[in-house]
C-alpha cells in the first residue's frame, strides 16, 4: 500500500504496522563553521563528515566529539566513503582535483594520483569491496580495480547528451547506478538514473527505465536497498523507486512532496529501513525533512521528522536505531529511534479524504461506523499547527477549509479515544 500525494482520492486502512519510526535529532558540536557536503559511519560510534576547504571531520565515539583530520585538500570535498572503519576515499575539487584514500581511519590521508581522470570537479565515489569502485566527476564515470590506484573511462552510449553525473550506488562488484540527468531538447533536460551495460562491448552507461515525469529534474540522491530495488531523488520533491530485476526495469512514482524541495540523501541501513532528506526554508528557518521506512519503501512515515536551522542536509544511517545528518554552517545531528510513536495505535477505520490535492477544502468521510467524537488537527511540514477541532462521526462529510493556507503540504491527524493516525494533504 503505497500512498501518494498526487491520488485524487484516498481510500486507506491504517495500522500501527505500516508506520515507520520516526527519531530525534540532536545537535551535536562540530568544532567548525564550513559548510559540510556529506556524512559517512562505519558502524554506531565512527564516522567522518567532509565539506568545504578540506574541512575532514572524525567521531570515534558516535559524534559525542569530533575532530579535524589532516590532509593535503584545500578545497571542497563533496564524498566520502568507507568499506571498514579504516579503509576509506573521499572526493571533491573545483579548480584542482581532490581524492584522498585512508587505511588507517583518516589518521593519514594520501593523494591519489588519478592521471587519467580529466576533471576537476568529483562529486561521488563508492566501493564494493577494497579493490573495486568508481567515481563520477562532472560528466565522467570511472572505475577502479586496484583501490583506486588507476582509474578507467567507462564512457556513456551514444544515446546520452551531454550528461551530468551527480551520485553512484554500487550493488555488486560488476554493477553500479549514477544519477543525474541529460539533455533531452534544444534547452531541456531530464533527470535520469543510468546504469552500467555489461551486455556491450566495451562496458559503457546507458539510459535507465525512467520515464518522462521528471523532465527539467536533476537526480541528487541514488541508493539501493538491495541488489534490484533502488530509490532515486531529485530536484522536484519526487521519489522514484525500482523493483524489478532488470536494469532497464521503470522507476515508478514512490513518493512527491508536491513541491520543489531538492531530496539530497538516501540510506538504507538494511533492506527494509530507510530514510531520505529533503531541505525548505520556512519563514526565514532552514528546516531539513527526514521521512522513514520499514518496508523498502512500500509505506513511508506518515509525517517527517523536522530538523530546524539545518540548510542542505544530507543524512546517513549506519544501523536502524542512529544517524546523522550534516549541512551549512557545520551543523552536525544526531538521530535516534524515538521512543514515541512506535505503539500508537492506528485508527481502526477506513477513510476517505478527498479531494487530494486541493485548492479550497478538503472533505473527510469515516467509511467505518464509528460512534463518537472525532478530534482533528492539521500542521504544516515545519509542524506548527494551523487549525484543529472536532466532528462528530455518523457516516456524514466533514469539511475542512484550506483556501486561505499557503501551497504546500500538510498533516491531517485524526484521533479518537481508540486511536491516532496521520494523513498528508496537499494544498496547490
């Protein structure tokens, strides 16, 4: 059961076993004021973050402290990943290039050469073992045999133009995604998730099975849970996942914000939980979204968790129960599993709100008799609360004015003494 903001009508039964665990993020000090690009944990208590003028960040005991580590890099580093708490790559540059590898948990970071590598400007690296990975640089894939070594060009097909790689996730040790997008008009362009064609010879990246929805889109964020189901976000609001076998197999609609809000980071921490991202400024506060799952993306949590004075966050999971989220102003989160949420008890009844999007109001029918008062209140995504009050259930229409909200999404909760549960309303 899928919900999706775009349906004109809702029809859902909710239980507490489809919500997913929200958590509670705390701040944590990094020591720096550098605008950080991205978050990496080995396991729960060592982790690195990377941003701008080389800034490299380590925690050794689950961000509690962290500490600068030393490199030759002086500009941003975008990228960083490890295979153990010890082996590691990190990526960046603008005028000259940055990779750096680790192998001994950034006590020391040594310059790869990377002669072949043409650009300047990495944005992503991942591994799939200690030997075999690749990187992508502005509109370049290459991979590594050799740890990184020597790299070689696996170039796109001719059916791409002009590509721009943005993100990679790699799901076996001759397989890889990279999302981004490519020129599809004179002036347009489309966001696209390309994968790595082992039936051509040579080896070189061809066009996924994404389908039009996502034109003048640009893919951020790309990550499989397993070896066939994959979850891509882009620029739009919009989440795109892929359940079949097949490389070529469609990215269908998984998730839309209904708005333009950038999902910037994915991560799985195991097959079935996950979180993604997403970033908005709301009167004049940087808010950072974090929607979770525990069923590979078939339901995600019925409303977010809300990370204020976070701008251009990116998260990482390394376990279900902690993460970490990063972004501008050296800011560093904390995520835990939160202790509320987990038994509440859905309501037991079916119902009905329509119409889904809307531009004045909207109608809401309990299609189960249910006796009693029923309490409502609807939030904004920052969760403050807008409006609230009660109806009384006999099977009738309920109606609730939104012509006078700003466009964007809300949180409908409907409560009775049973029960509680959560319903995301789109107001355009």
């Amino acid at each position: 059961m899928i919900m999706r903001l775009l349906t004109i009508t809702v029809l859902v039964f909710f239980s507490s076993a489809i919500f997913a665990q929200n958590f509670d993020w705390t701040p944590q000090n990094s020591g720096v004021t550098e605008t950080l690009y991205d978050v990496f944990f080995a396991n729960s208590q060592t982790g690195w973050a990377v941003g701008n003028n080389g800034t490299i960040l380590n925690t050794t005991n689950g961000g509690q402290t962290w500490s600068t580590q030393t490199s030759s890099a002086t500009q941003e580093i975008r990228a960083v990943f490890f295979i153990d708490a010890n082996t590691g790559w990190a990526v960046g540059g603008s005028t000259s290039r940055t990779m750096l590898k680790t192998t001994d948990g950034g006590a020391t970071w040594i310059d790869l050469p990377a002669n072949s590598i043409t650009s300047n400007q990495m944005f992503d690296i991942a591994f799939f073992d200690a030997n075999i990975g690749w990187v992508v640089t502005y509109d370049s894939i290459y991979r590594t045999i050799d740890g990184g070594n020597t790299w070689v060009n696996e170039t796109y097909t001719n059916t791409v133009t002009s590509p721009r790689s943005r993100v990679i996730s790699v799901t076996s040790d001759t397989t890889a995604y990279v999302g981004g997008s490519r020129k599809t008009g004179v002036s347009s362009r489309a966001a696209d998730v390309f994968y790595r064609n082992l039936n051509n010879t040579p080896i070189n990246w061809d066009i996924s099975g994404i389908n039009t929805s996502v034109n003048n889109d640009e893919f951020y964020s790309v990550e499989f849970s397993n070896s066939h189901v994959g979850f891509a976000g882009g620029t739009k609001g919009k989440l795109l996942r892929k359940t079949g076998t097949l490389p070529t197999d469609n990215w269908n609609s998984n998730f839309e914000f209904g708005e333009d809000l950038t999902i910037r980071a994915i991560s799985f921490s195991n097959e079935n939980n996950g979180m993604f991202c997403a970033s908005k400024t709301i009167a004049s506060i940087n808010y950072t979204f974090v929607y979770h799952t525990i069923d590979n993306g078939d339901n995600w949590s019925s409303n977010p968790d809300s990370i204020p004075n976070l701008l251009q966050g990116v998260v990482h999971a390394p376990d279900t129960s902690n993460a970490w989220a990063v972004g501008a102003n050296g800011n560093i989160f904390k995520g835990t599993r939160s202790s509320v949420g987990i038994n509440e008890i859905g309501l037991n009844v079916d119902v009905n709100i329509y119409p889904n999007p809307t531009n004045d109001k909207i109608n809401i029918k309990i299609n189960t008799l249910t006796n009693g008062v029923i309490n409502y209140s609807l939030s904004d995504i920052s969760g403050r609360l807008v409006g609230s009050g009660n109806f009384n259930n006999s099977n009738s229409v309920f109606s609730v004015n939104m012509s006078n909200y700003e466009d964007g999404v809300y949180f409908l909760k409907l409560s009775t003494k049973d029960g509680q549960s959560t319903y995301r309303v789109l107001k355009k």
